[in-house]
C-alpha cells in the first residue's frame, strides 16, 4: 500500500485510535486479514468471521510486524476502532485509489472472469507494473484488499468483480471506480439466486453505468457475440469497445482454430493492425477471453504485434482451471475443478474433445451449484453433450445431481459402460486408478463446494509416487 499514517487512516475511515503511542507512525507494508500474510509495517484487518474472529490474533500480528489493527473493539494494542471494520477497509481502498493515479480495469462476467483477468494483468504488465486480483478475490473483501496491494508505483489495477445479487457490482464500482470497464458474458452461473438472464445481466450492466463518460476517459469493454452484453452500450456514457468472432467487432479473432494438443490460434485484428496468436492455455473458449484482453490492453495504447506475443506466452495464474499435468506413464490430467457452470462445462468438454483426438477420454463431473429451477436440465444437457462430443467415459460424482449427468448421458445413448455413477471422489479415483492407461486423457470439474480437486490431485500424485488416499 502507498504509505499512510495512522492518523490519516483513522480520519479517512471515521474510526478513533486506541492505544496508539505515535499516530504518525506509517502503514508501509500490506493491509492483510489473515494473520500468517502480516509483516513489518503491516496493518491487520480484525474481521469476526463465523469461527474465527480477527481481534484473538492481536498480540501475534503486532509481534510479527503489525503497526495497529483494524478493528471493531479495542484489543489492548495498536488499534484504529471502527463500527464496521468491513465500510471503513471500503473506505480506505476507495482513499488510496484515488490517491494512485493508477488506470483502474474492472471485469465482470458469468464465466471466464479469473482466466480473462489472468490474461490482462499479464498483457499489461508488459508495458507497465500492474496489480490484479489473485484468483477469485472478487468479493466485497476481496476486491479493497487486492486494491490496497498496489504501491506508487502501480500503473494499471485490474480488478475481478462477482455480483450474486443486484447492486453488488454498483457497491464495488462505488470502492473502486473504473477507467476502463469490461463484460465478458451473461450465462446461467448463479441462476438460481438471480431468477434469470435477465436479471443477471441487469446486474454485469452496473459496471459499465458505472464507468465515466467518453470525454472522461471511460472506456467499456463488451462482447459482440452476446445479445445480453452488447446491449449494454446503451446503459454508458463511455466509449464503447466491441470484441468478439463477429465481423461487427472493432477487436475481433479470424481464422480460430486448434491446434493438435487442443490449444487454440488464431489472427487478432485490431483497429490498429493484425497479428497471429497460438495460447498456452487449453480450450477455444480463450479466444474470446483472449479478445477481451486484447480490447483492453489496445485501448491502452499496446500495439497488435505486442498484444499477440504477450497472449502466446501467458499462461495459467490460478490453480485448478483447465491446469494440465502430463503424468510420466502418459496420462494427461487435467484439473478445471475450481468450479462450474453449464457455459464453463460445455467449453471445459470442448476442450477435452479437441485435447483426446486419438486417445481415450474421461469426463471426471460432478455438481454445478446455484441453478435453480434449472438444475435437472443443464445437469441433463451436459450429460448429453459428453456423448455427442464422444467422450469416452462420463463418471458423474456425487449425488442426485450426479445422476442428472449420468441420465443425460444415457438418454443421449450411453448404454453400456461409457457411463458411471460413482458417490463420491474417493470412489472416482479408485475407479480410475484401476482402469487408467497411457495416453488417456481425464478431465476433472464440478463446482468448488463438490471438492472434485483432490480426484485430480490423487491422479497427478498417483502417477508420480504410485499412489495416495483421496481422502
């Protein structure tokens, strides 16, 4: 964080200061609410959570480096004490943004934020530093906390946004306000709390309402190739940017195609020049995350020939999305258990299909969270699409949902042993520990709360030290 004083915290976030010798004593490390990530010059956000409550680490984190905590009570020592420790760290990030001089990138979308995200704070970072939110820190913690990890020296913030409701986004713009505002896709994640693709996309639609006006600087960022989406460039007064396979798109992808190993290339087409691209990463569903990237960082002044080199060597940042571990017996795994939705579970299908051409393949599934209403049929549809994509083994994990899967499958034709239902991960990797041979090729995914993860840690250890518990 840039340096403050705990007398400038203090009055920024409405707080009072308890047991603090010297208020002009600066934070100069990070602002962190996990007591293990504190050091010299940290200040020590103390959240109550539902187990574990922040303020019982006080005496550890000031031994440790801590200059003062964040807190809702006084704690005996260094402490700036505030009514709601969750407004007042809001209220710091919103104070040090606007100290930062920074450009300030938000994305929101039903899928691909992480990846997407991932592939910006890469492009950018070529051309100047750049902060960005680790994995899915994109809540309304997440989010100041990634904020207030960037330094004077940070020229871009690129910022991850979730929204499980309306107004969600419209908060976290009002934390951090955004130069440059991108929406990927509006898809059927979270289905189920929102009520409908209406009403998701009336809640991505807050971050481009949100963003400035074109004499501003703003800039939003929209898909071509989604209705949902490209409607919204009527609810900004910003520069509308227009990415996507569509010959409408001002930064588009021609040419798209995989190569033998399923990684996708193609030529990208800007308004200043084209170039070619070949990913690292695995799946054509990054091309339009590579796109989106790449409407970013032109906007930001990168050339074509720049924005594709940097696209061809950036990789995975996050753990457990579409990460490939070639086994030495031949095996390839590949863990994208981090979570799933029914547009992020077609595109993970895809890319086994196009990853297995001449081998076998296994589809390693369990539970997508928060459908709804809509549960039994996109379990059903996915179910389905592993055998149109033939896919050599479904093993749908789990419970009633898993069956979903399975029955899909079935319905689809997978009468004999194409398909399996299996109870839980520990019977899904002695399932595959027995039956595995070289050259197979085995996707794992489900949502986060299913743990599907440690079926793909298993195999991955399995082939490097014969074999270890699930469990």
């Amino acid at each position: 964080m840039i340096a403050l004083s705990l007398a400038e915290i203090a009055e920024v976030v409405g707080g009072q200061t308890h047991d603090i010798p010297d208020p002009s004593v600066q934070v100069t490390g990070q602002v962190v609410r996990d007591s293990r990530e504190v050091e010299p010059g940290s200040l020590f956000v103390a959240f109550v959570g539902e187990h574990v409550d922040g303020h019982d680490f006080a005496n550890a984190v000031v031994e440790a480096g801590a200059v003062a905590l964040l807190a809702s009570r006084p704690v005996g020592v260094p402490a700036i004490v505030v009514d709601d420790v969750q407004s007042a760290l809001g209220a710091l990030a919103r104070h040090v943004v606007r100290r930062l001089g920074a450009t300030l990138v938000a994305l929101t979308g039903s899928a691909g934020k992480t990846s997407t995200k991932d592939l910006i704070a890469q492009v950018l970072a070529r051309k100047a530093p750049t902060v960005f939110t680790p994995g899915s820190f994109n809540n309304e913690i997440g989010l100041p906390l990634t904020a207030l990890s960037a330094t004077a020296e940070t020229r871009f913030l690129v910022l991850e946004m979730g929204a499980r409701g309306i107004g969600h986004i419209r908060y976290l713009t009002d934390l951090t306000p955004p130069q440059i505002g991108l929406v990927l896709n509006v898809g059927t994640a979270h289905i189920g709390e929102f009520g409908g693709r209406e009403q998701i996309a009336q809640a991505k639609g807050e971050l481009v309402e949100a963003l400035p006006s074109v004499e501003d600087g703003g800039v939003a960022v929209l898909n071509a190739d989604d209705p949902l989406v490209r409607a919204m460039a009527s609810r900004t007064k910003a520069k509308v940017i227009l990415f996507g396979e569509s010959g409408e798109a001002d930064v588009r992808a021609e040419n798209v195609r995989l190569t033998d190993s399923g990684q996708p290339a193609f030529r990208l087409s800007t308004p200043s020049g084209a170039s070619d691209v070949t990913m690292r990463l695995y799946g054509e569903h990054h091309v339009s995350n590579a796109l989106a990237a790449a409407a970013v960082a032109h906007e930001l002044g990168m050339s074509a020939d720049e924005i594709a080199i940097a696209l061809s060597e950036a990789g995975s940042l996050s753990r457990w999305r579409m990460e490939v571990t070639e086994r030495p017996d031949g095996v390839t795994i590949v863990n994208d258990a981090y979570n799933a939705n029914p547009e992020s579970m077609r595109a993970a299908l895809r890319a086994l299909a196009a990853m297995g051409k001449g081998r076998r393949t296994w589809a390693v599934l369990g539970k997508m969270a928060e459908l709804g209403d809509e549960a039994l049929a996109e379990h059903d549809a996915v179910g389905r699409l592993a055998v149109r994509l033939n896919v050599g083994k479904l093993v749908a994990v789990g419970g009633r949902e898993a069956s979903w899967l399975q029955l899909g499958a079935y319905n689809e034709g997978s009468w004999g042993e194409e398909s399996v239902h299996v109870s839980d991960a520990q019977a899904a990797v002695d399932l595959l520990r027995s039956e595995l041979r070289p050259g197979d090729v085995v996707l794992v995914k489900a949502s986060r709360s299913v743990g599907l993860e440690s079926v793909a840690q298993a195999l991955v250890e399995t082939g490097a030290e014969g074999g270890v518990d699930a469990r």
